[in-house]
C-alpha cells in the first residue's frame, strides 16, 4: 500500500464536507486545534453551503473535493462531517493527480465511501473522528489523530470484553460503517476482504437492519478469508415492538460461527465519545486473548 507523506508543521489541511451541511462555528474547535499542531488550515467552498440537508448540491460538492484533490499545496482533506451524501459524488471525482500524489484523506461514517473507494488505488487512508464535535471526544481520540497524521509510533490496547474470540490475526486493516459498507456491495466501491483484518461500526439502526446487513456481508463473502474482526460501536441500537431477539453482538457470533479467526468486539472506535484512529489500508497486528486486545500497526 501506498502511504500519503506523513505531516510537518507548516503543512496545509483542507476542510470540505462531502455530505450533510456544516458552519463555520461548527468547526471552529477543530481548526483551533489544526493551528496548535502547527498546521495551515483551508475551507473548502463547502463550507456553509446549503442545498436542503447536503452541503451545497452535488456539482458544488464535486468541484470543492476536486479541487482540494488536486491542489498540491493540501496535505491532507479532512472530511466535515458525515450524515449523507458522498456516494453521490464518488463516481465524478477525477483520481489521477491523487493517485500520483496521494494525501491524507480523514473522516469515518459516510466517509465510509471514499475509504473504500479509495481502498482500490492501494493508498492508505485515515478512519477517524470528523471537525464537526470534535471538542466533545476523548483525549484519546485527539491524540490519536495526531500520532497517525505525523507518523508516531501508535497502538491500541483495550480491556477484554466477554464476547471476545481469542487469536492472533495479521493484515491490511479495511472497512467503516457496516451500513455504508452494506450500501456498496456490487459496486465499483466493495472491498475484498480476503486475508484482511475488516473493522465494522454503526449507529442509530434497527436490530434486523443489522441482521440484514450481516447476511449480505456474508453472501458476498466478506467473511471467506477474513483474518480477522474488529467491531466498535454498534451504537444506540434500536428493536421492534416484537424484539428481534439478539442484540447486535450475538448477531456477529451466530454469522462468524462456521469461521475461525479472532473478534475484538467494543472497540474504541465509530460514533464514540472514545473514536480512535485507524489507519485503513496499513498492515495490522491484532490480537486477542483473556488479558485483552492489542491493535498495533507495521509501517
């Protein structure tokens, strides 16, 4: 895989929202934070525009990315925030100055489109916490975007939680929102899986539309050769009045039960207060056992 050029201070990040609508007040916490590591900070035209829910229409969001893609004073894009809307610009961004001079592409969630997409070029991307709400996560959470963005040594270690599946699993580490990465099955989008280490997150879904996602990931064979299985937050689930009957961990346990590799489930990552960085695309170590999880990166 392709690594961006880590950043330097004196370095440029661009802010665009490929998706739903943001303010400038919205961002503030975030571009503070930008200028206290020593880093430039551009708005994208994006920013404050407005077309019903998106943040200006899909042309106006086409040409902001484009742009920041191809200006080779942008050392990284840092994605606004999610909600929706970036599926409907992928297909019309031009990657060719990108492929050649590839820059850090941040954000999580509906950015769940470009990671993959991006995934395809062999160039590693950023999964991580977005400007907008950024003053309301954890310490952690800042500072591992940091360490990832300047090339500092970096790894995860957590407490063990009972529905662990212990083992060892090395690969490229790939995925996002399962209900993004649902959305691309078919697509020039889907990721292969095979010998990778696939991380899944949601918030905010019906216990059977998670169930549905699952079986899909399954019949297109996400699990087939999979080395291993990270799940974050499966966050604010919701059930019928008649209960499905399986909360979203039992689900993963019953569809991974014909497989043999490690699951780290409540993983700091995905619409956390504790969102964790995770460099998509980078040869990962996991591994999984009564002590606890451990999720260390290879350069």
């Amino acid at each position: 895989m392709i690594r961006p050029n880590y950043l330097k201070e004196g370095n440029t990040v661009a802010i665009v929202s490929s998706a739903r609508k943001v303010s400038k007040e919205e961002l503030a916490p975030a571009i503070a934070l930008l200028k206290s590591w020593g880093l430039k900070v551009v708005l994208g035209i994006s920013i404050e525009a407005e077309e019903h829910q998106f943040s200006g229409d899909d042309d106006l969001r086409i040409s902001d990315f484009q742009s920041m893609l191809d200006n080779p004073n942008i050392n990284a894009i840092w994605c606004a925030r999610g909600g929706y809307g970036t599926v409907r610009i992928i297909d019309y961004l031009d990657y060719t100055k990108f492929i050649d001079y590839p820059k850090w592409i941040i954000g999580y969630s509906d950015v769940t489109v470009l990671h993959s997409h991006i995934h395809q070029f062999g160039i590693e991307t950023l999964h991580a916490q977005m400007p907008v709400s950024i003053e309301t996560k954890s310490v952690a959470t800042v500072n591992s975007i940091k360490k990832t963005l300047f090339g500092e040594d970096y790894s995860i270690e957590i407490l063990p939680d009972d529905n662990n599946i212990q083992g060892i699993a090395s690969g490229q580490l790939i995925g996002g929102n399962l209900s993004i990465l649902y959305s691309l099955c078919g697509s020039p989008s889907a990721i292969n899986t095979l010998g990778k280490i696939l991380f899944i997150e949601d918030l905010d879904e019906y216990l059977y539309h998670i169930d549905r996602m699952l079986q899909n990931l399954l019949r297109n064979a996400y699990f087939e050769g999979l080395e291993g299985l990270i799940v974050g937050g499966m966050t604010q689930m919701h059930d019928n009045a008649i209960p499905f009957g399986k909360n979203a961990a039992e689900m993963i346990l019953d569809i991974c039960s014909e497989y043999d590799f490690p699951i780290a489930f409540n993983f700091p990552a995905g619409h956390l207060e504790d969102n964790r960085a995770l460099i998509f695309g980078r040869k990962a170590d996991l591994m999984v056992n009564k002590n606890g999880v451990t999720l260390s990166f290879k350069e």
